[in-house]
C-alpha cells in the first residue's frame, strides 16, 4: 500500500493534516481523512484521527513519547465500522530503541476484539544496517483468540480454512540499495498454526528495480504464498504473482513518457474452502497473462494526452478438469488539464470488453482533479461513472462507481 500526508503547522504545537492511502495491488481499499497531532508536552504527542473509505470507517486515537536516545513509545486505541455487525475495537502498546547508529529494536503488544472474541498478539523485531547498501531485519509474531466462541473455530478452520486459535510467525527480509542505479529486496514469513487445522504459510515478496540509462527504468517484482495443511489432507494453496515493467521517459524529450509492464497472475485455492455453501463444493482455480501499457504526450503548457490499452487472458480450470478461457480488453483515453505547474484537472473515458460474459461491453466517464506533491507523487480524488477498475490485475466486481482518492506514482 501506498499512504500520503499532508499537514500545516498553526503553532508550535497544533498540526491539523489531511491523510490519503490506498493499495497498489490487490482488493481495493482506498481511505482518506484527517486528523490533529498536538504536542501536549515537550517530546509527547497527541493524535486524533478519522477516516473513511468503501471497506469501512476508522477512528484513532493515540500518544506518542519520543526520547532524546531516537528511542520512541506509544500507546493507541483504534476502533472501525464496517458498517455490518459489531465494530472491532484494538489497542497496541509499543516502543523501539536503538542499539546502535544503524539497527534498533522495537516491540508491541496488541489486544482487539470482535463478536465476543478477544485476540491478542506479542511481536518483537530487529532492523540494521550494514554499510551504505545492505539493510536487513527479523520478526516474531504470536497470535492467540480465546472467547466463549473460539472453540468452534477449529470446526470452521476445518470447514473453511478459518483462522485457528494460536499461530507463530517468522519473517524476515533483506535489501541492498546502490543509490538510484540498483535495489533489490526480498522479505519472507513463515506462519505455523498449532490448532486444527495444522497448517503451514511461507509468503514470499520480491523486486529488484535498475535504472538502464537516464532514460530507461526497469523495475520487476514476484510475490508467491503457499499453503500446505497436514491434517486433514495435504491439500495446498498456491498465489503467484510475476510482474516485469520498463519506463522510458528520454531526457531530450521530456513531453513523452511511455510504461509497459507484463504480469502473470495465478491462483490455486485450497480444496478445503470450496466446501461450503457460498462455492457448493464448486472447485476451481485461476491464472492470467496481463500486458498493459500507457503513453502521455503533453501538447502545450496546459494540454496532454494519456492512453491506456491493456490485454488478459485467463484460464478458469474447474474440478471436473475443464479449462475456460476468457479474454478482457481494456482502452482508457484521457485529457489532462494543466491548471497550474502543480494543479491538473483530467477527463478519461474507458471502455472495458470481456469475452465469456453476458454484458461484454462496458463503457463510461472519468473525471479527476490531482496535484503534484513530489516531483514523482501526485494526488487526487475523482469521480467514476463507470463500474470497472482500469487495471486487469484486478478481478473486477462491478462496483466501482463512485467517489475515489487515487495517489499516483512513478519509477
């Protein structure tokens, strides 16, 4: 996910701030309010915040101590509504310190509940530096549920793959950095459940970004996760996701900006969670090859032109061993507005075809107001009357209508 900030100071103490974030990939969850900090006395803070987004609203609020060692703790209360059944109330107490000028330790201890049942969770981690380059880090989580109910979760988890009462997880990651030229990161978690189900998680996420010349940027990434359960069965779940891009923006000709990106997406469920009424025991799984691309050529001063094309080819295979196919083809075309250096305001019109469907063409408008807080980040907010996302990674549910808050990025 990808969160951004925005604050003013009135006085020393008092920062009013607007906060937007969202997710790159994924299920859409895009999130925007605002909050205050207030500086209660020196080196203590006071937050208050509130957002909302599609998937629920959230409000928070929070102290933070910050010491003179670059050490910091915090304790918060957070409460969200879903807007369906009881609200989740969670608490996390925490605090880091430094064990040297480039590593530092940090822990927490969160407690929440939800319809009767009580989670709590102890984490520890450790991150460090090694030269100008390297960074690396460990984690180590426990999770328990208890509540009058809980013991029927070892039912559902049986039933459903729902969460069982009690799992460790380890992770750690590493990453190397050679100033813009070359990065490279890679971060795995291993999960063990220790009730019923007994199961087992590794997830996986991977990129490696290299700048070719001043004009060309290649950036790839691979996240993998894989379940294995071994009572009952040995029936795994598989996700894969591999993605390549290349951007040339040419320093000589700054007015054309062109990305190209080929992803492969694939997604094995386990037997276990199609066995109950919402799938009624209808089993399947997933993959696709996506290949998108965007081309932004700037008129003039106040005019620019964006186009989006983008292709999916899926293949459905079912239990009974049959394989559909199904073909999306995505067009997006756009006019950006150039109010001001900073200010654009853009109009886009997308039309969505899908093979295998009843309604197979999909099209409408896009309207959307954004500024440049970064040289490389823009923010804005929007309306689509439309009921599809534009990008294929996405399985698309038709509900896409409505008010948006995108933040925009480049490498």
């Amino acid at each position: 996910g990808v969160t951004g900030k925005v604050g003013y100071h009135i006085n020393d103490r008092l920062l009013p701030y607007v906060k937007v974030q969202t997710t790159i990939d994924g299920k859409s969850d895009q999130q925007f309010g605002g909050g205050v900090r207030y500086e209660v006395i020196h080196n203590l803070f006071a937050y208050l915040e509130q957002m909302f987004g599609p998937l629920g609203d959230s409000t928070y609020f929070g102290f933070e101590r910050q010491h003179g060692n670059g050490a910091r703790s915090y304790a918060n209360l957070r409460s969200v509504d879903r807007g369906i059944g009881d609200k989740t109330l969670s608490t996390a107490i925490g605090n880091s310190f430094s064990l040297s000028e480039k590593s530092r330790m940090y822990t927490e201890r969160e407690y929440s509940s939800y319809q009767g049942v009580d989670g709590f969770a102890d984490i520890l981690g450790y991150e460090g530096q090694t030269g100008d380059h390297w960074d690396y880090g460990s984690t180590f989580e426990r999770r328990h549920l208890t509540g009058s109910t809980t013991r029927l979760l070892d039912q559902a988890a049986q039933d459903a793959l729902a969460r069982a009462n009690t799992f460790n997880t380890v992770g750690g990651h590493i990453a190397y950095a050679d100033g813009k030229k070359f990065r490279a990161r890679s971060h795995v978690e291993v999960r063990v459940d220790q009730d019923a189900p007994n199961m087992a998680q590794i997830v996986t996420r991977n990129s490696v970004q290299y700048q070719l010349n001043e004009d060309v940027s290649l950036l790839s990434y691979f996240n993998y996760g894989d379940t294995r359960q071994t009572d009952p069965g040995n029936n795994p779940a598989t996700f894969v996701e591999l993605s390549n891009g290349i951007a040339y923006r040419p320093v000589s000709n700054d007015k054309l900006n062109l990305l190209a990106r080929y992803t492969y997406l694939r997604d094995l469920g386990s037997d276990a969670q199609y066995n109950t009424g919402y799938y009624d025991n209808f089993q399947f799984d997933q993959s696709a090859h996506i290949v998108a691309t965007d081309i932004s050529y700037d008129l003039n001063r106040f005019f620019g032109l964006v186009e989006k094309l983008a292709f999916k080819r899926s293949i459905v295979n079912t239990a009974s061993n049959t394989g559909v196919a199904a073909n999306s083809f995505l067009s997006a075309n756009r006019i950006n507005f150039h109010v001001t250096r900073k200010w654009d305001f853009a109009v886009e019109y997308r039309i969505l075809w899908q093979s295998a469907t009843l309604d197979s063409l999909k099209h409408g408008a896009l309207v959307e107001i954004d500024r440049e807080f970064y040289e490389y980040v823009r923010l804005g907010v929007g309306y689509n009357f439309t009921d599809f996302s534009d990008d294929l990674r996405d399985t698309n549910s038709f509900h896409s209508q409505g008010p948006f808050v995108r933040m925009t990025g480049k490498f």
